[in-house]
C-alpha cells in the first residue's frame, strides 16, 4: 500500500500536510532506471510509488515548494522518459504553477499545440490545454477545447465535470445541469456529484423567471438529489444541509402544484434532516483545529441550524 494513501491535496491544510513529507520521501532509493515492466522486479519499484510521486509534486506546487515539485518530475522523467505523455503534462503544469505572467501562459500553450500536432490523442495533454485556457479566462475556449474532448472520450467522468463548471461559471445552469447529469450516468454512485446537482437545482429554483410549477419542479429536484446523496453516504454533512435549504424553500411556496413530493414528506424530510445534521455536528465538532477547512463547514452548518430555531 502506497504510504500517501491516506493524504489527499484537495484542500490546503491536506496539501500542506503532504508536501511536508517531502524530504523524508526523498531518502527512498531510485530505482535503477531498467525499462518497465522490468523495473517492476525491483524491490524499489512499484506502480504505487510513482503514483505518490505524481501526489506530491501536485501537493508541493500548491503550497508553494517548487524545488520539491521540480524533483518529483525530475524523477518522474528519469523514470519513464521525457517524452511520456503524463510527463509532459506535469511538465508543464509546473511551468504553469511558476509561470511570472500571461506571455509566460501563452508561451505554454503553444508549446502544448506543438506536442498535439504530433500526438493529437495525448489526453494528458488535451486536459492540460484546457486547463490553461480557462487559467487565462478564455472560457469560450476552454468550452469548445472540452465539448471536442468529450465528443473523443464520452466516458470521461471528470472531463464532464469541468464542463459542468465551465458551464456554471458563465452563468449558463441548464447546460452545466445537463453535464453533470452525463457524469453521473457515468458514476451514479458519487454522492458529491449528486449533492452538486441539487445545489444547481437550488441555484436554477432561485434564478428561474418562470412560474411556480417550473420553480417546484427545480426544488423537487433538487432535495431527491440531495437525498440521494445521503442515501450513498449516510453522514455527507453537504448532502443534509443542502436537504435543510431545499425543502425550506419548497414549504415556503406553499400548496405544491405537480410535485412528485407531498407536504407532509417535505416536512418529514427536513425534520430528520436537521435531527441529523445536529449529531453530524456533535460528533466531528472536536475532531478539527479552528484553523482547518473542515471546521469552516462545521461552522456553517452551525448557523444553519441555528437559524431553524429561531
């Protein structure tokens, strides 16, 4: 088992906690550069060590130790050689990450053209050229590069949520309702995204000029997403205050007019929800600094609830 597997970088206080096992990580010995799948016989080789690798150049480029990230790919490169498509792509996400300005940005991007010329199916590449388009607000872009990507990989889970994204930061909410959706046929297990959609629904009820019956519907919507998503995961703490939020807001309409909802449901559905989210709450109030991301969550289901009591 990989000794990073329980440290993720998708938050910083996780990032920075990884990037400091840096110098300790560095003391493994390197394998003696045989090709793969020979390397693999060697008792310092294993898929999963690479794998930390890729983790921790990510985790030292996000807190901002670029000496260790630059390591990483300088072993990553002597691994699998400089033309390897995944080393190219962290290539230059390190670029990316030290880029000094948007001449430095448009520099890498063509030098990705360049590489897409020769390899035109690098998907490494493909994300990374999006990813730098949206860097530099070329959203339009960015949409196009991704809708071309997609059309090659419909089965791209995270390829359709970064469209779904894309899609919701112009402000476009049925196309971005639609995208995760098409994730979701793909991974219909991932209670985030099913808690992301109800939030969408949320934001859609909230926004829409339409009448009552079409705002009902984004509700309805919305809290059997959110339900879902708890269904998968039985203590989301986002999933039970997205619950809270969306049948607030139904029974605040008054008399439903075709919801596949009842009232007394809806009421049902917000009593046990608040009743759940107060012992989510008793039970991680202690486990988390004032200082980590986690309690800020905490904190905000907090207000929520305190709110439901007055």
């Amino acid at each position: 088992m990989s000794s990073l597997d329980n440290l993720t970088y998708s938050d910083p206080t996780s990032a920075l906690h990884l990037s400091q096992k840096a110098p300790e990580f560095f003391k493994r010995p390197i394998s003696s550069g045989k090709p793969f799948p020979l390397s693999l016989l060697e008792s310092a080789e294993s898929p999963e060590a690479w794998a930390d690798y890729e983790k921790l150049l990510v985790a030292c480029l996000r807190t901002g130790d670029d000496e260790s990230a630059f390591l990483c790919l300088e072993r990553l490169t002597q691994r699998f050689g400089a033309e390897d498509d995944r080393v190219l792509a962290l290539k230059g996400l390190c670029r990316e990450a030290t880029a000094k300005n948007t001449a430095d940005l448009e520099k890498i991007l063509q030098e990705y053209e360049s590489i897409l010329d020769a390899k035109p199916m690098s998907v490494p590449i493909l994300k990374r050229r999006i990813a730098i388009k949206r860097a530099m607000s070329k959203f339009s872009d960015a949409i196009v590069a991704l809708v071309e990507f997609i059309e090659s990989s419909p089965t791209d889970a995270e390829a359709w949520c970064e469209l779904a994204d894309l899609y919701y930061a112009q402000g476009l909410l049925p196309q971005a309702i639609y995208s995760l959706e098409e994730a979701l046929l793909i991974t219909p297990n991932a209670w985030n995204l099913h808690a992301r959609l109800g939030e969408l629904q949320l934001i859609a009820a909230a926004s829409s000029q339409e009448g009552n019956e079409v705002i009902q519907k984004h509700f309805s919507n919305s809290i059997q997403r959110f339900c879902r998503s708890i269904e998968l995961c039985d203590d989301y703490l986002r999933g039970y205050y997205g619950l809270i939020l969306a049948t607030n807001r139904l029974l605040k309409m008054g008399p439903l007019t075709k919801s596949n909802v009842s009232l007394s449901n809806v009421e049902n559905l917000k009593k046990r929800s608040t009743n759940k989210l107060r012992s989510i709450l008793e039970a991680r109030t202690s486990q988390f600094g004032p200082n980590d991301l986690k309690q800020a969550e905490l904190i905000a289901a907090r207000e929520l609830l305190d709110r439901q009591d007055r």
